[in-house]
C-alpha cells in the first residue's frame, strides 16, 4: 500500500487553461457541459498517486480510456458525442501505479485551439473527426477511434502519433467497436458515412492491420451504427431508426443524427463465410452496445443494452432513456428474433470475460443505476453489476451516494487461468464530494466486496466512453 500523495502536475499546455472548467458551482444549461460531464482543462501527468487497498501484482500495463472532452467550451447545440477526444492514461506495474496522464487526441480543430502544428496524415473522409470514443490494437499499431472517421495512431504516453487511412482502404473511416476473431486473425467492423453512396460498408482488416475485404450493405439511407456482433459463424448489422438529419445539420449539431420511428428497424445477419446477407425486421428501438455473443444450432444469440428510442427529445445525447439487459435469440431458418428481458433495471456497457469468443460466457457485467434513474446511459451509473446467465442470479456492488462509475474492463488474473471470471474490473469512479476521480480495481468474482485497491487521482475524469486494458505481454 502506498500513502505517497499526488505530485504535483505539469501544465503540458496553459492555453487550456482559458476554456475554464464548467464544473461544480457553475451553471450551464446543456447538461453534458455541466457536473461529471463537463470537460476539464488541464492536461495532467502524475507520478506519484495514493492507493487505498492492494493492486494486484499481476496488473502490469496500461488503462486507456477515451471520451469528450471539448478543448474549448462549444456554445449553441453541443452533442456531446461530437466532443473533442481526451484519453485518461493509468499505468500500472508489479502492484504499484506508475502514473496517470490525461491527453487530448490531436485532430485538426485540438491542434489550432491549442496553437499546436496540425495533424499528420490523410485527411477524414467526413467531417466528424474528433476521436473519442474508443482505443484499439490496428495491426502493430494502438489507435483512438471514433465511428465514419478514421483512425489516429497513439501512443501510451497519450501522444498523437497521425492519422492514418490504411493505404486510403478506409473510406467510410473506423468503427469504434471493430470485432476481433482471435481464430482467424482478423477484424471486422461496419464503418458509415453521411455525404456519400454507399452508406455502410463490411469490412475485413487481418492481423497486420491490411483491408482484405470491403463489401457494400444495402442500405439506402445515411444511418448511425455503433456496434456489430461478431460470432464464429456470422456478423451482425445493427440498422436502426437513427438516422441523417439536414434539419438537425442546419441547427449546429455536430452529430446531426435524429431518431425516425418511420425508418423500418432491421437486423442484417451476414454469414461470414459466403458473404450472404438475410435481413430480419424488428421494432423501433435502438442498441449502442453488445454483450456476450455465440452460434446456436438455428443461429446466433446476443445480449444487449436496448433503449426504446433515442436522440428523439434529447439531440445532445442518451440521458432521457433508459437502457435495459435483454437476450436475443436469431433465429436464421425462421427469420425471427425472440427477445427476452434479463434485467429491467437501467444499465449499460454489457461485457464478458476475455478469451470467451464463440462461447457461451456464464458471466456478463454491467454499469447500472439501482435507483431507476437513467443514469445507467452511457456511463454515469453508480453500481456495477455481475451476471450470472446460467443460474440467472446478480450481484452488484454501489458506489454511493454522489459516486458514479464508467465501463468496467474486466483483466484476467493469470492464477485463475482456469476459472471464467477469475479477474478483476477495471473503472474511473467519479466522486462529487471531491470533484475528483479514482482509478479502482474489482475482483470480477466478488463484486459486491467492492474495489479492492481504489488509486486517488488529481483530477475529475469526465463521463466517457471506452476503455480497454492493455497488458505490457501483449505484442
């Protein structure tokens, strides 16, 4: 255990600091510039951090999570997934914490507010290129994403490395939840764009980070896709009522994106093998995010965070819906799918165990609000919850009044090679009593125990999106 307080930070770029921090004690009326959501301005690095608990011994290499975090305070209609990217950077080795920095992802408009030389590379196919939503392995390379733009290549510091397009393969630029088949060796995402035909594209990326495949969908109409399913047999596409929309573009949205009750919600099943596509219509409704996901004898199965609508009310964001746990059930040779209600409580971020691709995972984890509220949207839950999908039973663990918790990440504790959920979880929890935020670390098979080593940072980190483990044994 370690009683070392912070160090005191570096300032990497003053002119930030002119944006001001719309935190606690400032009234602003877009509620994703405000509290937990508000962006900080500072870019920070700090060495020498308190933990309370033990850090597993087994952790050594890094959290990256991204999300937005306007450089400048935009005025008018802000979406708050049109935010400029920040990462939030935690490495850890042998039990201890080596640091933690926070770094701007260095897109055009990042570079010109901070008086910085612009971006190296091709330029974005579309003009949504903020890079905020995910980080991921792209061949030898660690790259921030964010959906219909393209990549950026980083580095564990934090620092932008360039944007890159894959030799010009990304037209439609990178999701920001590409699937990775770890049998195969390759990648597949279903990239999008709004300005040109096709609007949605399948693509295959192998392990050197090479386009091997790109197959047009068809799709008629410029829509949002955030997620695929990949199992060992078939590839989902996600084509629901959120769609392109010039009135929401002339109104200054940056994601100019409007849900359409009329838009016949579909689920594309791709066969990965042929290529084939079949189909299937559902109700309005709407999924950012996937769960465990594997093959059955007439089909696939997936669990999902489904909303009924959104950006319907609410254009800037997801915090007037509330997302519930279901199971789909694909049923291929029928061309129906069964839905089925896991938990009613509101909650997000559904993830397995690693290494469980094409299986059946037994355990599934969620960030949740037990209150009810819709808070559970997209990270600002307050309680992390593990299901057990066999004896159907949960377990959760609250982070308390005024706290609430982004993604957990589960890691694998080598020692428990031999049980699915024997691990941690990984995730920022966010204290308003402090105005700041701790790095905390889980036991994935006691979550109701609560962390079991919780590392005080600096600062707030704002309500994001993705993060991912990175592990030092990884090549």
């Amino acid at each position: 255990m370690s009683d070392q307080e912070p160090a005191s930070a570096d300032d990497r770029h003053p002119t930030a600091e002119s944006t001001g921090e719309p935190s606690r004690g400032v009234r602003v009326a877009n509620p994703y510039l405000s509290g937990n959501f508000g962006p900080v301005a500072r870019e920070l690095t700090a060495t020498e951090l308190t933990v309370r608990g033990r850090l597993p011994e087994a952790l050594n290499g890094y959290f990256v999570r991204n999300g937005p975090n306007p450089v400048t305070v935009p005025k008018g209609n802000y979406s708050w997934f049109g935010g400029d990217g920040m990462l939030h950077i935690v490495e850890v080795e042998a039990g201890r914490v080596r640091s933690y920095r926070n770094r701007w992802v260095r897109t055009p408009a990042v570079t010109k507010a901070l008086g910085e030389g612009p971006p190296s590379g091709p330029l974005s196919p579309t003009a949504a290129d903020v890079s905020n939503t995910n980080t991921a392995r792209l061949g030898s390379s660690l790259v921030s994403v964010t959906e219909s733009a393209l990549p950026y290549e980083i580095g564990f510091d934090g620092a932008t490395v360039a944007r890159t397009d894959l030799g010009g393969a990304l037209s439609h630029g990178l999701s920001a939840h590409a699937k990775w088949d770890p049998v195969k060796g390759e990648l597949h995402q279903i990239g999008y764009r709004a300005n040109a035909a096709p609007y949605v594209v399948w693509q295959v990326i192998d392990a050197t980070g090479r386009v091997t495949r790109t197959v047009p969908l068809d799709i008629a109409t410029p829509v949002m896709i955030h997620t695929t399913t990949l199992t060992p047999k078939y590839l989902l596409v996600y084509d629901l009522p959120v769609v392109f929309s010039p009135a929401a573009l002339g109104a200054g949205w940056s994601v100019p994106f409007a849900w359409d009750p009329s838009y016949q919600a579909r689920l594309g099943v791709i066969t990965r093998d042929t290529g084939a596509v079949q189909w299937i219509e559902l109700p309005p409704l709407w999924v950012f995010h996937d769960g465990r996901s594997f093959d059955t004898p007439t089909g696939l199965s997936v669990d999902v965070a489904v909303y009924p609508q959104v950006f319907r009310k609410d254009l800037g964001g997801p915090l007037d819906e509330k997302p519930i746990l279901e199971s789909w059930d694909i049923d291929t040779v029928g061309g129906t799918v069964t839905r089925t209600v896991i938990d009613d409580r509101p909650q997000e971020f559904p993830g397995t165990a690693t290494g469980q691709f094409g299986r059946p995972a037994r355990y599934l984890y969620t960030v949740g609000a037990p209150s009810g509220s819709a808070a559970a949207a997209l990270g600002a839950g307050n309680a992390v919850i593990r299901h057990d999908r066999v004896s159907g039973a949960t377990t959760q663990w609250a982070a308390g009044s005024g706290r609430s918790t982004g993604e957990a990440v589960f890691v694998a504790d080598p020692a428990r090679a031999g049980a699915e959920d024997g691990g941690w979880l990984l995730c920022f929890v966010y204290d308003a009593a402090t105005d700041r935020s701790s790095f905390d670390v889980l036991d994935a098979q006691d979550v109701a125990a609560g962390p079991v080593a919780s590392v005080e940072l600096p600062q707030r980190v704002p309500v994001g999106f993705h993060g991912n483990w990175y592990s030092n044994a990884q090549p």
